[in-house]
C-alpha cells in the first residue's frame, strides 16, 4: 500500500473539482474546507498582537476544547469502529450463507472484508494527506467540489439517522421477545428503546464513547457465542445429527439473482465501516496509527462474520432465521436477545453521535458550542441528539417497510462511501505520479479501478434486489401497519 506523508497545515489555493488530477497529485495539498482552521491556527490563538484573533481571546474553552477532541488513540479508534461494525446484524450473515451456499458465502466474507480494509486504508491516507477534512462531505468537496460536499453531507445523515431507526426496531423486537408478552404495546417497547439510544448517545467525544464499546464487543461476541453452542447442540441432538442438517456448498437451484444479490449485499453493508472513518480519525492525537486500527478491525470482522455464518449455516441449514438467534430455540433466543441488549444500543447510539458532531461542527465552527464545554453547549448538544435519535425512530415506525428502504438506502449510498468514492480518492488526491509510472502505480490502479466497478455494480444491482424485496414483501402481505400496537407483527 502507498503511504502519504502526514503534513498539517500545508496549504495551496482552495481545491476545484479535477484539480488534484489535473496536476498528478506531486506535493499537491488542498486548503481546509470552508469554516474549518488547521491546527497551527489553534496554536496561535490568545496572541493579543494579532486583532483577527480577539473574538478567540475572549474564552480559553476553544482550545481546552479542542483538546478536549483530541485524545483518541488507535485501539480506542478501533472498538468506534468495532462498534460502527459489528451489531446484531452480523447474526443475519447465515441467511446470506443460506441463499449463496458455503463457497461463495465464505469467499464473500473474506473477499470483501479485504476490499473493506484497504478502502478503509485509502480513506486514511487522505485524511493524513488533507488533516483539515473532519467528515466524508469534507473529502468529497476536494473532488466534487461544494455540490459533492452538500449532497455527501445530506446522504452521510440519513444513512446515519436511518440507522438509529433500526436499532430502535431492532430493539422493539428484542424486548418483545425477552418479555414474551404480546399483550403488551409494541410502541412501548419503542419508546423503551428509544430513550435507551437517546442516552448512550450523549458523551459528545468518541474517546468517551470507546468506553462503551468495550461492553458492546463483550455482548456481540457473547451473543455470537449462545447462538452457536444452543444451534450446534440442536443440531447434534436432533434424528440424523449434523450429517442430517441440508446445508449446501452451493447455492439453492431455486435461488433468483435478486435474492442473491440482496444476500450479498447484507455482507458487504457488514463491513461499511469507512463511513464513519474520517469522523473518528478527527479526534485521534496520532492520526497514523489508524493502520492499526482498520487492520485490527478488518480481520476481527473477517474472523467473525466467516465463523459466525458458516457454522450456524452449518448447524441449522435452509431454515436459518435472520436475525441467527432466533434460530436457536425459544429460550436461548430469549437469552441471546437479553445478552445482545446492549450491541442493539450502543452500535446505534454511535451513529447519532456522528450525526451530531457533523452537525455541530457545520453550524459551530468557531464557537465554543462546538466543542459541548459550556452549559449553552451541552443545551445544544442534548437538544440535538433528541432531535436525531426521534426523527429516526419516528421514520422507522412511520414505513412499515423499514428494513426493506433502509436496504435500499444502503445501496444507493454504501457503495459510494465503501467503494466508487475511496477509489476516486486514490486516482484523485493519493496517487503520487501517473497512474502507469512504476510497477505500484499500475498495479493499484488496476485494483482501485476494480474497486470503483464493484461500487457501480453494488448500486445499480443493490438498488434493483432492494426494489424487489419491497416488492415481494408488499406482495406476500408481510407488510405491517405504520405505528403498530401489535407486537405479533414485530415476530
């Protein structure tokens, strides 16, 4: 892999779309995004000689502030990410090993989780490259230019927000099976869990955060765990034992493309953990650590997610649930969702977090509000996360084909952040030369170029499968009504 030098604060006239790859990208640095100061600019401020500086004067929480941002380290770095990752839906991987059978579904997991690690390994070196870019709308501006970074910034909250959605659905339907008391409201369970994301997604720093993703990595693996024993037991104990379960090698002659597909694309949203990436290296002290970081990530998320979906597909067959744990029997199912509680939460509360930093940091950049260290600012921050996390829970229950849009929100925009953008990245603001001078530049030219096809073809056949499942779901009536009371439609 091609490493950039990090050089803070180099600087040269404001990029425009095509810039960096009209020039070849020789010692090309682009300025910092609008509203955004380099950190030598920090450094300076309380310098009483210099009037453009007396607006910062006048407060020192500015850059208590900013080192208050500062203190991520690369293994709290990597449990963000882990859990950005790695939730509950790493338990809906059998069922994709279900309809592309144990070849394919492994070389899936591993193929792709590679793909996943050096995209997320490109999307580094330009935050080395342009240290100034603080989210992905930020990276995008550098090649799209205003346009791109408006429409990244707009796609990069819904995702965001949507995704708080379904873990607030996620955890209606792990309370409802946990209680087992269908009588009960679902909406309820829904507000339950919506105060739950709300609150775990109040520490404004994701140095603080990384504390709860320890407990968010114990739960998943522990969660992982239960299903794979109390599925394996099953297995063992039932007439026929293992060599009974009709698991296959190969995908199901019955299998359409579109199902196919949208099993693929279940892996491949697995490992999108690099939409997140430019948001959490923004508050790293050393931001070069971050290969350690997305190597570590990357080959834990392999390990499990290859583990996790060829034994449970090994041990249950066709008949495999999604999410696995419901798999496992009444009883472990109810343990397993108990256990995973806190995965189904803190994994979504994160992805409110980011929303919000992105938000505070677009609408304060030069205020103290910015950085949540006065009481005006913690009114602010508060006030904002509600708004996320209500406006996500309140469009998950409003469509009652919520999972199926947020399929097809994941592929139209996944495969941007993933893939098609990383690659442009490279050809655009990492490459250092001509794509075809050395070995190397050919060499990573051809797999970026690989890298950005994958994009497209994610798009367009991820859009189509996620058009069909809407379809079929509507279809076969499994549809349930929006704000339902009925907790049976949740099962």
């Amino acid at each position: 892999m091609q490493e950039v030098p990090h050089v803070p604060g180099a600087q040269v006239p404001r990029a425009t779309p095509g810039y960096a790859a009209a020039h070849d990208n020789n010692n090309v640095y682009a300025a910092p995004p609008p509203n955004y100061r380099m950190d030598e600019d920090l450094s300076s401020e309380g310098k009483k000689s210099d009037p453009e500086l007396a607006p910062v004067d006048k407060t020192a929480t500015v850059q208590e502030g900013h080192e208050k941002f500062n203190r991520l380290g690369w293994k709290r770095l990597t449990v963000c990410l882990i859990v950005e990752a790695i939730a509950l839906g790493s338990l809906s991987i059998p069922s994709a090993f279900a309809k592309l059978g144990m070849v394919a579904g492994v070389i899936m997991c591993v193929g792709l989780g590679l793909v996943a690690i050096y995209t997320s390994y490109v999307v580094g070196q330009v935050k080395l490259r342009y240290p100034a870019v603080s989210h992905y709308s930020d990276a995008v501006e550098l090649i799209w230019g205003r346009f791109g970074k408006e429409l990244t910034g707009v796609m990069f909250a819904l995702f965001l927000i949507l995704l708080v959605g379904s873990h607030a659905l996620t955890g209606t339907i792990a309370w409802i099976n946990i209680v087992d008391n269908y009588a009960i409201c679902a909406l309820v369970w829904g507000v339950v869990s919506l105060i739950i994301l709300l609150i775990l997604a109040l520490p404004p720093t994701f140095a603080e955060f990384a504390i709860l993703g320890y407990i968010d990595f114990v739960s998943i693996i522990a969660a992982i765990l239960v299903t794979i024993i109390a599925t394996g037991i099953q297995a063992h104990d039932a007439p026929g034992g293992l060599s009974a379960v009709n698991w296959s090698a190969w995908p199901p002659a019955d299998t359409s493309f579109y199902e196919a597909f949208l099993a693929t694309t279940n892996i491949i949203f697995a490992y999108s953990f690099a939409v997140c990436q430019f948001s959490f290296m923004s508050e790293m002290h050393t931001p070069k650590d971050y290969v350690k970081s997305i190597w570590a990530l990357g080959l834990i998320e392999i390990f499990i997610y290859t583990v996790t979906g060829a034994l449970i597909y090994a041990f249950v067959g066709q008949d495999v649930k999604s999410p696995a744990l419901l798999s496992a029997g009444t009883t472990v199912s109810r343990i397993a969702f108990g256990i995973a509680l806190p995965v189904i939460f803190i994994s979504g509360s994160i992805n409110g977090t980011v929303v919000g930093r992105y938000i505070m940091d677009r609408a304060f950049p030069n205020s103290p509000i910015r950085f949540v260290a006065t009481p005006a600012g913690w009114g602010i921050w508060v006030v904002l996360i509600a708004c996320i996390t209500v406006i996500g829970w309140v469009i998950a229950e409003a469509i009652p084909f919520f999972n199926a849009l947020l399929g097809l929100i994941s592929s139209l925009f996944i495969s941007g952040f993933t893939f098609y953008f990383p690659a442009l990245f490279w050809f655009q603001l990492v490459k250092v030369g001509k794509w075809n001078e050395g070995w190397k530049n050919i060499s990573l030219s051809i797999l970026n170029a690989i890298v950005f096809v994958i994009g497209l073809v994610v798009l367009g056949a991820g859009t189509y499968a996620s058009v069909e499942d809407i379809l079929t779901q509507y279809n076969s009536g499994d549809v349930r009504s929006p704000f339902t009371c009925s907790a049976q439609s949740y099962a």
